[in-house]
C-alpha cells in the first residue's frame, strides 16, 4: 500500500553526501555541548520544584532515575541509527527507512509537540526567571504581561493580579529564531559558551548548597499517596517520571543536526550518548539537593532552584543562579528550534509538506523561512500556557516517538541484519523492547486529558497527510 512505501538505507545514505546546502560545521565537542546545551534547562530549573511539590516528594530522585533509564535505552537505538543514517530528519527518517510513509509522518508530526512545544515550555520558565532576576534589582514587569493567561501573579507588595499573556516568552523566542536564521556556527558557539556557563553555575550550586541539607526534609522519602494517582506514593514517583521525561529530550535534537555534523558516523553516538550521561549526574544530585535543603511542598515556585539557594543562605549566589537559568533555558529554546526547523526541511525535500519549507538562505546556509515560521508558532502557546500543561503535552510526544524509534531498529536488525552499522545498539533485542515497554509504561501514567491531546493532535496531522503528504510524495512519482 502507498501508506506504507519507503525509502531505501541505501537511497538515504546517498542523500546524506549529497550537499543540499547545509554547512558541516560540528565536532564531537559541538554535537555533546548541544545535548547538553538542550537537555538542561526546564528539567532542572524548573521541573524538579514542581514535580517534587505534586507528584513526588524528596522520591523526585527516582523520577529522574526511571525516566533515565527509559532514555538510556531511546539513546542507543537513536545511536545506531544516527550513525546509520546520518541525515537531519531524526526520528522521522528513521521511521520511513523501516515502518513506511504513514508511521515516517505520524512521528513527523508528534515531532512537533517534542521540539516546538519543548520550546515554548521552556521559554515559559525563561520567562519566570527573567521576571525574579528583573524584581530583584528593582524592574517591575507588569503582571498582566509576566506569566500564562489566567495564572495568578503575586506582586512585590503581597497583592495578586491576574495575567493576560506572557511577554518576555514572546521576546525571547523571537530572538533566538533570529540568531537561528543567521547561521548554525554562529548558533552553536552561543550555545557552547551558554552551557560552560549554566553548568558551572549549577556545579557551584551542588557544591554550596550541599552544606545546607537538612536530612529530615527527605522523611517521608516518599509520602503517602493522596488517593489521586498522581499525587505521591510510588504512581506519583512513576507519573513524576512521565513528566520529567520532558528534561530529556535534548539529546535526540542531536540527530538532527547530523547533515551539519563534519563525521555524523563517528560523532554523532558520542553527542547523543555523551550528553545524556552527563545530564542524568546532574538532574539526580541537583533534585537531591533541592529537597534537602528545604521540604519539598514549598518548591512549586516559577525558580525553585533560586529559592533554594536563598534558602540555603547563598544570597550572594541566588542572582548568579538565576542568571545561570537564564542563559540555560535560552540554549534549550535554541536546539529545541534548531532541531524542528531541521525535521521540517527533511519533510518539505521529501515532498510531505510544501517547497517553500525547504529553502536554505543563499548567505547564511540555514533553512530560514522554516525557521521564521516556527518562531511564530511556538512564540503564540509560550504566551498562554503554563509550563505544566506545555510539559506533559511534550513528554508524551517525546515518548512516542521513541517507541517507535526502538521498534524501528529492532525490525531493521531482522530485516537487514548484514548492514553495516558504524555504531550497534549493544544487546538490541533486550534494549529495544525495554525501551518501548518503558516508554508506554510512562506515558500510561500520564494524565487523561493529555491522551486527549494527542489524539487530537495526531488527528490533525493525519487530515494534512491524506490531504496533501500522501499525493505529494516524492515517493508517489
């Protein structure tokens, strides 16, 4: 059936030596900085208050751990077909090589709620850091223009306002998307220096803060359950994981960067497996932390880690803290952007969506009409929604694409087993299917109105598919 057609391992090895204008600019160096420039972010700054305040407990530990482990699994199989395939198209090109044209859309398009909603997620938090760093040296941003439409915003004299929509998440995107269209070198040096600096900043964190745990806010590790599933208790510790997932996503954004890496075959594993190593460390020890110093019901807060600090007596440190956050979140708003603008340009050169996608910028070499209309799509939700409602909508995109990445690999070992593979997932018929069994086992414990969403989601994207994809295929030439 024309739904299920596909392309060739051969055809897109083909294509990915062919120069389609993209500039080869990443090392090895380039492609860990940016799963690390992606990966921390929202994760740590923001999700580890608010999901130790309602879903976990000082066991927020355990969430990060659970949700690492079903990335470390996702990663190795991200690994092999990076290497494989070294083309921008991540996730979607995987799927088309191996379950066909409709499955290569649908995750396509699940991408979508992974990188564009990630960005608008994390532009949010940007937006809640920016705010306290501006009131602790004397700028007011008026409440009505400082958080999600609705959410009460308390105000320096105590009183509460109600905002209307989120300027400062409208401003940051608008920005990064114009440094994004300027040029990818250009973009990965700005995320290079921005992670030295967010990961110094939460070394110095680990180690200052450290010296004001006070054990007895880690008891009960982990409280009893509300009676809602999840609200606490070892589902609340599993629901939690299903949240936080959202902290992982960074190291996939790497794959898509692989038509711009200098040795995608050699580099690209080090990049996507490097990145998440280093970032699980920190998420475990910097949640640890959080709940230690003070109790965990007092963490849902737009800066948690910030209060922390205060918390902990580092005044001197709590603006260098959220200066640290505030460059962070914007190198993850840069490779969230970077990498949907990527899957984009693939879909368009493969006839899924319209050729005007696939235009590269004669001077700067990036796909900059992609771009400009991605910075407007994410720049409207990170106006109106919380970071809350933005993360579970991303956590169980991300989820399901990564199901279908570990399904993907095992069914091309058995298809093609004598490919030649630069990098081989170890133990593949154990690390796949755990992958995928992990992954569904987190998205079953995420909320039902999220499930809604992405019915609906996916539902849209199906009508745009047999609409206008599947008749312009260049497969269906």
């Amino acid at each position: 059936m024309s739904i299920f057609r596909r392309k060739s391992i051969a055809s897109l090895q083909a294509e990915a030596t062919i120069d389609h204008g993209l500039k080869r600019a990443l090392g090895p160096l380039n492609l860990t900085l940016l799963g690390v420039g992606a990966i921390i972010g929202t994760g740590i700054f923001v999700l580890t208050g608010t999901v130790a305040a309602q879903n976990a407990g000082p066991a927020v530990v355990l969430s990060f751990v659970l949700a690492g482990v079903a990335s470390v699994f996702a990663a190795l199989c991200y690994s092999e077909f990076a290497a494989l395939v070294p083309v921008a198209g991540s996730a979607y090109t995987y799927g088309y090589a191996t379950l066909g044209e409709l499955f290569a859309w649908i995750i396509g398009w699940d991408l979508i709620l992974e990188y564009a909603f990630a960005a608008s997620t994390v532009a949010v938090g940007w937006s809640g850091y920016v705010v306290s760093f501006l009131r602790h040296i004397g700028i007011n941003v008026p409440a009505s223009i400082s958080a999600a439409r609705g959410t009460v915003v308390t105000l320096p004299d105590g009183g509460t306002a109600v905002a209307v929509f989120n300027l400062p998440a409208l401003l940051i995107v608008a920005a990064i998307t114009t440094l994004l269209v300027v040029g990818i070198k250009e973009s990965a040096r700005f995320n290079n220096i921005i992670v030295f600096v967010k990961v110094g900043v939460i070394l110095l964190f680990v180690f200052f803060a450290s010296q004001a745990i006070d054990p007895a806010n880690w008891h009960p590790f982990i409280p009893a359950n509300t009676g809602d599933r999840e609200h606490f208790g070892p589902s609340g510790i599993i629901a939690g994981a299903g949240i936080v997932f959202f902290a992982y996503i960074g190291f996939d954004a790497v794959s898509t960067a692989a038509q711009e890496a200098k040795n995608p075959q050699r580099d690209m594993p080090i990049g996507i497996l490097g990145s998440l190593v280093i970032c699980t460390v920190l998420y475990i020890v910097v949640s640890a932390i959080a709940t230690g110093v003070m109790p965990y019901g007092q963490l849902d807060v737009p800066d948690p880690i910030a209060l922390v600090a205060d918390r902990a007596g580092l005044g001197w440190m709590t603006r260098l803290i959220e200066l640290g956050a505030i460059a962070g979140l914007s190198s993850v708003i840069l490779v969230q952007l970077m990498g949907q603008a990527r899957v984009f340009w693939t879909m368009s050169h493969d006839g899924l969506l319209p050729a005007f996608v696939n235009k590269i910028h004669p001077k700067f070499r990036t796909p900059y009409i992609t771009q400009i209309l991605l910075g407007v799509v994410v720049a409207i939700p990170a106006g109106f929604l919380t970071v809350r409602e933005a993360a579970s909508l991303v956590s169980i995109g991300t989820l399901l694409a990564f199901v279908i990445v570990c399904a993907a690999v095992l069914l091309l070992r058995i298809r093609q087993p004598k490919l030649h593979r630069p990098f081989k997932a170890p133990v593949v018929w154990f690390v796949a299917p755990a992958g995928m069994l992990s992954c569904l086992y987190l998205m079953y414990f995420l909320p039902l109105r999220t499930w809604l969403r992405l019915v609906i989601w996916l539902a849209i994207g199906l009508l745009i598919y047999f609409g206008y994809g599947r008749r312009h295929s260049k497969l269906a030439g």
